[in-house]
C-alpha cells in the first residue's frame, strides 16, 4: 500500500488508514443470499523520499504483506528492512530448491531402525538430503519448512515417497521373507491432508512392486490438529491400504493423549530429547519408563529416537522398548550403503558386554520413587 501524495505524511497516518481498510474488509458481504467473511492482510512500506526505485518500493511491501499474513488474519505489517534479508534468502532458496529436485542435488538417506533386543536391523527411516553446489549440506529443518510455504512440499513429497519405495523393493528382494527391512517416510501435515497423497501412494507402491506393510508413514500430532475429521478419514484409508504410522517425535507436542486413539499409530517415536537428555536427571528418565510403558499398554511398537551411548541402550533394553534408531548403531547413510548394513551378520552393532547380550525384555526394576517436593 502507498501513500505520498494523498495527504499521509507520516507512517501513523498509514496505519490510520490500514486499520481501517482492515475494518471495511472483515465486514460480512452477501453473495446469493449467503454471508460470506473475508479477512484482508496489508503491508505497508513508507516511502523514505530518497529511492527513485519503484520496484524495490513494491517488493519491500510485499515482503510486509508475507509478514502479515504469516502473523495470521486481517493483519497489518510496517515494513522493517530485516524483513528485506528475509524475504530475499528464503525466496532464493526455494527457487533454488526447486531447481534442485530438477537435477541430483537432492536425494534420500537411510538411518537404520534397530529391534534392540536382537541387535538387528528391521527397517530404515528414509530422510531427505540437499548436496547445495554452493551452499554445501542443507539440513532439511531449513528447506522443508521453507517448501511448505510453497506447492514445492508436494514435488518433495513424491521424490521422497519414490525413492524410499524403490530402496525398500530392493532390499527386499535380497532378504529372506520373513525378514525383510520396512521404510519410514517422514510426511508433514499439508503432504498428509493433500487430497492427492492416496493415489500418489497407490500408484507409487504399485509402480515400484512394494508390499504396503512395509511402508509406514511418520506424522507428528500436528497434522491432527490441522484437521480432525480429514486426519480420521485419511488414517483409515491408509488402514485400509495396510499402511502404517509412526508417530513421530511423540512427548514434545501437544501430546494430547486423545490423539494417540485418533492416529493409531502402529509405532510411537520417543523423541531424542528423553532418550538422550541434555541433563541426566531421575525425572527425565522417569518420563522416558513412562512413555516406553504407555506404548505397551497400547499395544504399540515403541521406538527410541537418537541412542547416542551404550548406556542409553542398555537402560532402553532393560525398560523392554522394542526398536531403536541413533548415532550408537549408524546415521542416516546413502542408498548404496545399505546393503553393508544388513550384511554385517554379527548385529549392527559389535556388543561391549556379551553376558548381558540376550537382553531380557521387560525386566521389573526396583522402584525408585520421585521425590514429590523440592527441598
Ligand atoms: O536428519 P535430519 O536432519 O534429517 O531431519 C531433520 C528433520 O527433517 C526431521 O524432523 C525430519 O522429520 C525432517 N525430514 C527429513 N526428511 C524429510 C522428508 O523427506 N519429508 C519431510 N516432510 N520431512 C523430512
Ligand atoms: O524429526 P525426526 O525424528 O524425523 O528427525 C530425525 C533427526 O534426528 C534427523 O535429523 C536425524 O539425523 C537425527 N538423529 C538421528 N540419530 C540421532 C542421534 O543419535 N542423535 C542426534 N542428536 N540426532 C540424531
Ligand atoms: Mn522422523
């Protein structure tokens, strides 16, 4: 929105001007017979009398307008030149991103899951990874987030899905049936409320011979929350495809424990942050035997994300938590080291202790009560 040259001279008077437009506009409008309300988002620049630039004046208000609309409803932004920097490197990044998925700079990674009791290898946790030429690594939690924004989310999707399909049916075919390694795909909350992601689903699975049971979805309990009754219909649908979820980074969300009965997740993901604590402390680990006991309780399969030491393992095994994933056992790792992966017969990981090594699931431990007060 300008304003020079119709009586505003000061930025104030601008906002005078915006508030009321936003008035104006929240006012319901009838269109055949029906109340509509539209919310309106402004941006506003003030022209500092020193650019000639006009271009630069409507990109700095489109970069408030982002601002606005970002902040939610029927708002308005004074542009800031932060704003600018922002607007500047997160645009070049999603160009630059969708040229990307165009060529080889992005491709999927595999972290082992491991059945803790065993020692073996069941499945891998498929997850995105962007070779920048210049830029170098760039971590997912930056460019996903960013691809949401845009219509990009749902290419990545695709890529995702396509890939993990097609490793998966590869190390199939190289395992004996009984014991062949599933795929998690990580989804985010507009991928999984996309009308399309059943058919891209089907056709992938399909197209890439995959059995659904070794395929599982992982959500986090904000897609939920952006829509309860779409996220019903979708679970079931995906129940009725024989697909599974895993829910992913369970204990830090909203973890309403409603939505444990509404997603019905086959695999509860423990977040890293209760496996691998920055500060040990009684209390953290008392969580940790909590989570790891309700996902027995549930019939659920209980995973622990992020096991960094042999001390965090053996506390997991003695709490009889099914399934593990961590730097102890291996990171993420490219699709044609896999198969070293599975072949390292002796288990993923070379036991220091062996006396202890059929780990006795569910062992009852003394309890250790939590001290109720502070001193
Ligand atoms: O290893 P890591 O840095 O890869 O992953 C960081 C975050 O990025 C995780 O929260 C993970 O869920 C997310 N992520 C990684 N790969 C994908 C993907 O293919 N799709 C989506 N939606 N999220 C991903
Ligand atoms: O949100 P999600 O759980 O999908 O993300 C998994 C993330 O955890 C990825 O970034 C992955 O690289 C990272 N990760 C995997 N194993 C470990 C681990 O042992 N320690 C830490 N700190 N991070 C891990
Ligand atoms: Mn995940």
């Amino acid at each position: 929105m300008f304003f020079g040259g119709s009586g505003l001279t000061r930025p104030a008077d601008a906002e005078a001007v915006a508030k009321r437009l936003l008035e104006v506009l929240a006012e319901p409008f009838v269109v055949a017979g029906e109340n509509l309300t539209q919310h309106a988002s402004i941006g506003v620049v003030a022209w500092d009398r020193v650019r000639e630039n006009s271009t630069e004046l409507i990109q700095d208000a489109d970069a408030a307008l982002y601002e606005a609309k970002r902040a939610g409803k029927g708002r308005y932004v004074l542009f800031t030149p932060s704003m600018r920097q922002r607007a500047v490197s997160s645009y070049s990044i999603v160009q630059e991103l969708e040229q990307a998925l165009q060529s080889d700079e992005i491709s999927m990674s595999y972290q082992p899951i491991v059945k803790l009791a065993e020692n073996k290898v069941v499945g891998f946790e498929a997850l995105m990874r962007w070779a920048h030429p210049e830029r170098g690594q760039v971590p997912p939690d930056v460019f996903i987030p960013l691809a949401e924004r845009s219509d990009l989310i749902f290419g990545l999707g695709s890529f995702a899905l396509r890939e993990a399909i097609s490793a998966a049916r590869a190390w199939s075919r190289s395992a004996d049936p009984s014991n062949r390694p599933y795929v998690t795909v990580n989804c985010s909350a507009r991928q999984f409320h996309d009308p399309n992601l059943l058919s891209v689903i089907e056709e992938t699975l399909t197209a890439g011979g995959l059995e659904p049971s070794l395929l599982f979805l992982e959500i986090t309990e904000s897609v939920a929350l952006a829509d309860i009754v779409g996220t019903t219909s979708m679970i079931e649908h995906l129940d009725h495809l024989g697909i599974g979820i895993a829910l992913d980074d369970f204990g830090t969300g909203y973890s309403s424990l409603s939505y444990l009965a509404l997603l019905r997740p086959k695999i509860i993901k423990i977040d890293k942050s209760f496996v691998s604590p920055a500060r040990e402390s009684l209390y953290s680990d008392k969580l940790l035997e909590a989570i790891v006991s309700l996902g027995q309780k549930l019939d659920m399969i209980v995973l622990a994300e992020g096991i960094e030491t042999q001390v965090q393992l053996d506390r997991l095994l003695d709490l009889g938590c099914d399934l593990g994933q961590g730097y102890l056992f291996s990171p993420a790792v490219p699709a044609r080291e896999v198969a070293a992966l599975l072949d390292r017969s002796s288990g993923i990981r070379a036991k220091r202790n062996t006396a202890r090594t059929p780990a006795v699931p569910r062992v009852s431990r003394p309890r250790t009560r939590l001290r109720s007060k502070r001193p």
